[in-house]
C-alpha cells in the first residue's frame, strides 16, 4: 500500500492514464489506418488499394478538386477575414470585444443546420446550388477560423512599433504592408491551416449544398469507408488525406490548435 | 500655366465624383439583378404533401428502397439517372420527345414521412402546365400510379429579396451622394487652410464609417441564415423558407415533446453524451496536465505532442480511425464507442486549459502538504483544486461545446443501432429533404440564450471596468 502511495505520490505518473488511452484510442487507430490500407479483406499484406488508388480517375480528379477548392477557400476567407480582423483590432471601441463575439456567435448554431438555412437563403434568392453555393457556404462556415487568431494577433501587436514607423515617415500603405502584415504573420498562419485543414476533409457540408451534384474528397472517404468490401480502400483514400494534413500542419504554425481553444 | 495645388485639386474633384455614383451604380445593379431573377424564376419550388393517389397498396418501407418515379404519359417516360445507396432519391425525368428535362421539374426529392409521401420538386424553371400531375412509382417490383397534388405548401419566387436590396444599395448611393454635395457646401467662402483640415476631418470619419460598414455588411451576411431559422421558427409550416402565418406551435411542440420522437431522443444523447464526455475527460485531462507538468522535458515533449494529434486531426480522420479500431477490435458501436469518441477529441483542449494554472501556481504548496501530513489525495482536494478549479471549469465548457458541435467524428462512431445526436439528426434529416421544423425553435432559444451570456458578460465587464 505504501509503495502504490509513493507512486502516485510522484506528480509525473499522473498523465499515465492519460498516456494509456491517447495510446489506445489515438496512436493505435491512427496505424490501423495504415494497416488496413496495405491490406486487402482477407488481412492479407497488398499494395493493389494504392495502385487503384493512382489508376483511378475519379478518386485523383475529386482529390485535386477538393485541395482547389480549399485552397480557393482559404484565400476568399483570407481576404475577407483581415480586413475585418484589421478593422476590429484598429476601432477602439468602447467594449471592443462585442464585435469579435459577434463573429464568434454563429458557431454556437449546429454547423449542418446553419448550411441548410443556406441552402434555402439561396432558394429564396433563385441562385443556383453548385460550386458557387459551395464556396459561399464553406466561406460562410470557416470565416470566424479565419478571423479569430488575425484579430488576436494584430490586438496583441505593440503598437508603438506603428507609431515609430509613422514618425519616421511612413504613410499608412507602407506602415501597413511593411509594420502590420508582418507581424500579424503568425495568426495568418493558424488561420490558413485552421480554414484549409476542414475544408480540405470536409463531407457532408458540400453534399447538402450541391444537392449530392459535387462530390468532395470526404465524401468519397464516407462511401467507401461505409461499404463494407471497400473498407480498405477508404483507408488508402484517409491515408492520403492524413499526408496532406500532416503536410499542412507541418509547414503551418503550431498554435492553430490553442486558438481554436481560445474561440470557444 | 498650372500650379501645382490646382492639379493637385482637378485630380481630386474628378476622384470623388465617380465614388459619388459607385453607389448609386451598384445599386441599379442589383435592381436589374432583381428583374433578371424575378423573370427566370417565377416558381423556384413546388412542394406536393400527401394525397397520392394509387392504384396498389403502398409500401410501408418505402424510405429504404430504390424508386423509380417518372411523370406519366402512357408509360413513355423513363427516368435519366437515380443515385442509388441513399435513402433518398434524385431524379431526372426524361421524356423521349422531349430534348429539355427541365421543363419542369429537374429533379424530385422524396421520402415517406410516416404514412404520408412528401414529394418536393426542386427548382422548376417553368410553371407546371398541368398542377395535377400523374405520375408513376415503381419500386423494382410493382408499379404504382399515382397523383401529385400541390398543396399549400409550395410558394412563389423570391425574386423581390434583389428589389430590397436593390432599394437599400439605391438608398445608400443617394445619402452618399447627398453628403458629399452637402459637405461640398460647406467648404464655399472658407481659407484653403481651414478646407483643408475640413477634409482631414471628414477622411478620418470617412474611413471610419466605411470600415464600420464593411464589418456590418459581413455581419448581416453571417447572420442571414440564422435570422432565418429564427423567423421561420414562429410559424407552422414544414418547410423552411415557407410563411404560413404567425404561430408558436413549433415551441409548444418542443417543450411539450410532441415533436418527432427522433428528435427528442437525439437531444438526450446529445445532452448525455456531452456531459460524459466532459465530465471524464475534464477528470482525465486534470490528472494528465498536472503528470505532464511534472515530466522531464524530453518525456514532456512526446506527451504534449501526443496530445497536439487529435486537435490536428480533422474530425473525418479521428472518426475513421476510432471506427476502424472498433471495427478490429469487434466492438459493437453505440453510445459507450461515441462517449469514448468524444473524450479522444475533448481531453487535449482540457490539458491546455488547465497547464497555463498549473505554471502559475506555487509549486511548493503541494509538496509543503505532503511534508505538513497531508496525503496525496487530500493534497490534491485541498491545495491543487482551488487553485486549478477556473482552468478545469473552463476546459469543461470548451469539452461541453466541442461534444455537442461535433458531428465527423459521431457520424462513424454511432453505429447502426439508430443512436443519432443532434448533428447527425439533422444530417440525415436535410439529405431526405426536410428539416423537422422544431429544430428550428430549438436552435432560436439555443442562440438567444448564447446572446444573453454574451450581454450579460460584457455588462459585467464593463462595470468591473468602470469600478
């Protein structure tokens, strides 16, 4: 009994529990995507998923539309976004977090029932459902991602460094691409990798606003991944989408993930 | 011979005399926006409820099977494309002699909504002729005839959405215009030198205004699908975006649970699986931050990375995963697999709320606890949790929120057993065509209660300020 209390006496054994079940329930799942991609349904060890994988059409064509599509998301969210994010960060309201909440606020609707609601917005307006209404409603559902870690950063900024700038000369286009957009870099970042990361795996966002009329790279994951005999090869479709997310996250700023905290 | 200032002022006057019709511009676009909707478009949608007609008995189970339907006309026509594996089916009509399918009707959601056949007809481009149409069921194995009736639950176009904001653009082109002339005014008979801090002045205003602008102009989109839900959820129709009149039926509903039965159940889940999720990995995640505190850099390093994986994965990728797991492991999917779903996901955000306590805590008054008699488990009630009480709350509410939100990762945990939470409710709700219309209630008090935290918090704040 002493013993037991002498371990756990030591602060540092407290996360094993923790340790154990990341191990369990996310290492673990995470190699069993790769185990199930190199095997076929008898468990048998085979590279034939990954080379229907490079042979099929569709699978490669859905692949680079959605990365296009999500890069195209990112941008429209990026120039959108900072602005905003710059405006908000700029006014010194008298209660200057009221406008970042407003932002922040239409998150706490079920994502899937504000897409809905598009599409209809969209019905009653007698515009066509298709890439458009796709770019709308993605745009409409990242947006906050976007501006949340810019309007951190630039609120944190010292502001002095813009003011020395201005007495030294500087007019407020040379102030601003060459004081404020550097600085405000590393929440551009997180906000590119926090836009781009869900769109490019989003699923079920595209299917209700394109009526099922284009199709995702998610959603290619959700039908193979939901039929039984093509389990294995919606684990090589993950696979591939893990690289790209693993790419992104890598070459992207680590502090993506506290903001997404930070915002609810 | 010109100087240099009047350059300098022609330069000037001609750039404000082209923002002065920007608005004024835009506006009569949108306007011809307006007529050009308004004539493509003069019945975007037509919704038939009940009342089909058959000449055979209609299946029962007719949600899950594939159905062809096709307008009829001596049995000529013949359906183009159907998507099969779904639960709900889109369809072409082909007419042989026909070359435009559109003509009225380019495709048909339908689904059976208990004993009765909701058909919608999306976005026709042209009235039907015939409003009474006759058309033909068949399910593979019989064929069954039927009549589409519209009811009142079809409408009109909206095409006079572009007229207002047309008006508005037209409106607002015309006061901008109206203030630069006025302001123009103003500058006759004064010096050059009080003109000019005049126009100082009204450039900072200016810009100000604009960007004020800009942020409401993105706000009012933002909200516009919401301030949807929230009005279309006082009146009783079924379909969204349909007005038949001022009602409170959809909350009595709600409150009273004779809302459908699937949406009163996926609110439970919801609401229990939040709560266990949050409370275990609140528990979880407490116990592990202090650990990690404590390790050794190195060791530090892989836990926290460790822990930075499920926040990177997207949701689709945590739910594969987890879903293949189980799948190996020959667990059968329900709420234990969505609970344990929910806490992988939910845990790493606790850790990072309650670490930044920890690093600002005393670290001796633990250990002077221990020294002091306390055993470890007292020390931790008495002396850590106070201290890291506000992180734990915190991390609680951000798991809470993450838990109720998440949709990817239930949707491949929930298994088959008809577990179904809210997201995944509306899911399969929206890809049968229909949203069930208490949710639009539900979600209006959802967002009212938010605001209310929101004002009540900021009162708050501001007289915290003012103290």
């Amino acid at each position: 009994m002493s013993r037991v209390i002498q371990i756990f006496s030591s602060r540092r054994t407290w996360a094993w529990p923790y340790v154990l079940f990341m191990a369990l329930f996310v290492v673990l799942p995470l190699i069993l995507v790769a185990v199930y991609a190199f095997t076929d349904i008898d468990g048998h060890f085979t590279i034939r998923n990954f080379a229907k994988f490079f042979t099929h059409s569709e699978a490669i064509q859905t692949f680079l539309y959605s990365v296009m599509i999500a890069v195209f998301n990112t941008a429209i969210c990026l120039l959108i976004g900072y602005p905003a994010a710059y405006i908000m960060a700029q006014e010194d309201f008298r209660t200057p977090k009221v406008m970042a909440m407003l932002f922040i606020l239409p998150m706490w609707i079920n994502f899937l029932l504000r897409t809905v609601a598009t599409v209809e917005l969209f019905n009653m307006c007698g515009l066509p459902l298709g890439e458009g209404a796709l770019l709308f409603g993605l745009c409409y559902d990242y947006l906050p991602f976007m501006i949340y870690p810019i309007y951190n950063t630039l609120q944190k900024m010292d502001n002095s460094l813009v003011e020395a700038a201005q007495d030294l000369g500087a007019n407020r286009w040379t102030c601003f691409w060459k004081i404020i957009v550097p600085l405000s870099m590393p929440g551009v970042y997180s906000g590119i990798v926090m836009v781009f990361m869900p769109t490019v795996s989003t699923f079920a966002i595209a299917e209700l606003l394109t009526h099922n009329n284009i199709k995702l790279f998610g959603s290619l994951i959700q039908d193979y991944i939901t039929t039984t005999d093509l389990l294995n090869y919606g684990a090589v479709l993950s696979l591939v989408l893990l690289i790209i997310i693993g790419l992104t996250s890598f070459f992207g700023d680590n502090n993506s993930e506290g903001e997404k905290g930070g915002m609810i | 011979m010109m100087y240099e200032g009047q350059m300098y002022e022609v330069r000037r006057n001609s750039g404000i005399s082209i923002r002065r019709y920007i608005g004024i511009s835009i506006g009569l676009l949108f306007c011809l926006m307006g007529f050009a909707q308004s004539k493509l478009t003069y019945e975007l949608r037509m919704a038939a409820t009940g009342e089909v007609e058959l000449l055979d008995n209609f299946p029962a189970s007719y949600a899950g099977e594939k159905v062809n339907i096709s307008l009829y006309d001596g049995g000529k026509y013949e359906p183009l494309r159907y998507d099969e594996g779904r639960d709900t089916v889109d369809f072409i009509f082909a007419h042989p002699g026909e070359e435009d399918l559109s003509a009225w009707g380019d495709s048909i959601f339908c689904y059976s909504e208990s004993e009765e056949v909701v058909w919608t007809v999306w976005r026709s481009k042209k009235e039907p002729k015939n409003r009474n149409q006759r058309v033909l069921v068949t399910n593979g194995r019989n064929t069954f005839e039927a009549y589409l009736h519209e009811t009142a639950e079809s409408h009109r176009s909206h095409g006079w959405i572009w007229f207002v904001f047309a008006g508005l653009m037209l409106a607002a082109g015309i006061a901008y215009a109206c203030y630069v002339i006025t302001e123009r005014r103003k500058e006759r008979g004064l010096t050059p030198v009080e003109q000019e801090t005049l126009r100082r002045k009204r450039m900072g205003l200016r810009r100000h205004y604009f960007s004020q602008m800009y942020l409401w102009l993105l706000l009012i989109v933002l909200y516009a699908p919401i301030a949807l839900i929230a009005v279309f959820s006082f009146t009783k129709s079924k379909v969204l975006g349909n007005w038949t009149g001022f009602s409170l039926d959809l909350y009595a509903n709600l409150f009273t649970g004779q809302a459908d039965a699937g949406l009163n159940s996926a609110i439970w889940y919801t609401v229990i699986i939040a709560l266990i999720a949050a409370v275990s990995s609140t528990i979880l995640g407490t116990l592990a931050a202090i650990g990690i505190y404590n390790m050794r850099s190195r060791q530090r390093k892989v836990v926290s990375f460790l822990n930075s994986v499920p926040m990177i994965n997207p949701d689709i990728i945590t739910g594969i995963s987890l879903f293949l797991l189980f799948v190996a492991l020959g667990f059968s999917q329900g709420l234990a697999t969505v609970c344990i779903a929910h806490v992988v996901f939910c845990t790493p955000y606790v850790v990072l709320s309650v670490l930044p306590r920890l690093s600002r805590m005393n670290p001796n008054t633990y250990e002077a606890a221990l020294d002091l008699g306390a055993t470890p488990g007292q020390a931790l009630r008495m002396v850590m949790l106070p201290e890291l009480w506000p992180g734990m709350i915190s991390g609680f509410i951000l798991a809470l929120t993450l838990s109720v939100d998440d949709f990817g990762v239930t949707f491949f945990t929930k298994g088959s057993g008809g577990l179904e939470t809210l997201s995944t409710f509306i899911y399969s709700d929206a890809r049968k065509g229909g949203l069930t219309p208490e949710l639009r209630p539900l979600f209006t008090l959802i967002l009212l209660v938010m605001l209310t935290v929101l004002i009540y918090i900021n009162i708050r704040n501001s007289k915290q300020r003012k103290n």
